[in-house]
C-alpha cells in the first residue's frame, strides 16, 4: 500500500484530549442552552408587553418575578422554565470549575 501511495499517516488524539475536547463540547451546550432559554423567557414576556430589559445573570430571574408578580397564569408558565435555566447554569458552573481545574495545572494553557 505503501509502495502505491494509497497510505495515508492520520493523526490519532490522545484519550486526555479527548476527554478536553468532550468536557469543552458540553460546557458550551450548556451555555447556549441556558442562553437560549433565557432569550425564550424574554420573547414570552414581550408578546405580553413586559420588557425585561439590561440585567446580568445573576438579577435576571428576581426581573422576571417582578414582572410576572401580578399575573399568576403567566407566572406559573415561566416558573418551569427559570428552574430549568437555573440547573443548566449550575451544572455549566460546575464544568466550567472542572475546566478551571485542569487549565490550572497546564503550563501552555497558562502561558
């Protein structure tokens, strides 16, 4: 095969690098789909005329409660879907500690 050009040398990753790359892969799924459902959370509450505005992550659910205290329906519709922003926020921070971990201790990640 050789003697006929019909080999080709492939690079294989080794198994650490992998398990980077996996642990890099679901940290941002995560992310997005936090990101995603926060801008779903927005989208909501405009086509009822309440407009959430500039706030961080972290002020971003008690905004919600607020605009959404004098609705109950309405509330009871959002409630599932902050729970469930919140879990994929602490699960992504939880990744995001491993992968501070791990940058820590390698020396070309912290050059």
């Amino acid at each position: 095969m050789m003697r006929v050009n019909l080999f080709r040398p492939v690079h294989v990753k080794t198994l650490t690098s992998q398990k980077r790359r996996a642990l890099l892969m679901a940290r941002k799924l995560l992310q997005d789909k936090a990101i995603a459902i926060q801008n779903d959370i927005r989208g909501l509450l405009r086509n009822f005329g309440l407009k959430v505005g500039m706030v961080g992550a972290v002020k971003f659910e008690p905004r919600i409660r607020e605009l959404t205290e004098g609705m109950p329906d309405l509330a009871e519709i959002i409630e599932p879907l902050l729970e469930a922003r919140s879990k994929l926020r602490e699960t992504f921070a939880a990744l995001h500690r491993k992968l501070l971990a791990i940058v820590r201790d390698d020396a070309v990640c912290r050059r």
